[in-house]
C-alpha cells in the first residue's frame, strides 16, 4: 500500500499544516504551480515528491519536473499534468492519447477546483486537489489524500485548510 498525499496550485505558498496532513503518506504528488524551486525543496525534503510543472512555473522548476508525468504506482497507471481539463472537457493536449491509451489515475490542477470524478468512458479516476495556495478566487483551500494498493485507489480524503 502507498498512502500519497496530492497537491496543486501552491503558488509559492506552503501552509505548514500540509506538513501535519501528509506526516503518514509515503509520497507526495503536486500537480503544478509550485510557484517557486524553494517550495518544491521542502516538500522533496519532507518526502518523497513527484510533480509536474504549471503555467506559472519558471525554467528552474521546468528543469527538474516535466510538464506530464505517466508511471506505475503498484499496478495503477498514473498520469498526471497541470492542463488536463476533465471528463468530457479534456484539454486538446491531453484529448487523444486519454482515449487512446487511458490511464486508470488522471490528475490535473490549475482550475483551482477540488474534483474528483469517475470517467465512465474510459474507466478513469480524475482527481484534481484544488489549490492549496493562497493566490486564485477559490474560497477553500484543498488537499487530497489516498491509498493506493495493488491496482485499487482508496481512502480517499479531501482536506481543507483554515483561511
């Protein structure tokens, strides 16, 4: 089993209390908009990170993290990216290949939106955290944490941060 604790949309922002709700997860995942090298730092100190690049993301973080990220976690195929729209409004960077060769984990961020949605078409998981920044006009701050065994995604809770 593999706890992860997933994150978005940080925007140079890192609320200590990620810190205390992903003490337990084995990794973290932050799907864009780190907004700077010294945030993405902590978290890979803290544990171990994956992550991809956002929109407002500089060349420092685009060096070290590519902009989509597909890998096996146990036996779940994973794809994650900042831009990837959702079921039914995917991105046209993403559109093709998720049907072609759908994963069974899509995350995304950007929207700033907390969704978690099953894709019936292609038997897909869609996660999107939200943003757990302090930048954008969500009102609630999210996280999400899961679980992840053999090819079952489970335990999954959203998380709000205080204002």
């Amino acid at each position: 089993m593999v706890r992860i604790g997933l994150i978005s949309d940080t925007h140079s922002y890192l609320d200590d209390a990620v810190f205390k709700h992903f003490d337990k997860c084995d990794e973290i995942w932050h799907a864009g908009d780190f907004g700077n090298i010294e945030l993405a730092d902590k978290l890979a100190a803290f544990k171990p990170l994956k992550g991809v690049y956002g929109n407002i993301d500089g060349k420092d973080i685009r060096q070290i993290y590519p902009e989509h990220l597909r890998f096996k976690c146990e036996a779940v195929d994973v794809w994650m990216t900042h831009i990837g729209g959702y079921p039914d409004r995917y991105s046209p960077a993403v559109k093709s290949e998720i049907y072609t060769k759908p994963p069974n984990l899509f995350i995304s961020g950007h929207s700033h939106i907390l969704k978690v949605i099953y894709d019936k078409k292609i038997n897909c998981l869609h996660l999107n955290p939200g943003a757990a920044g302090k930048q954008g006009w969500q009102k609630v701050r999210t996280l999400i944490r899961f679980c992840i065994t053999e090819e079952k995604i489970h335990t999954l809770e959203v998380i709000e941060l205080q204002k």
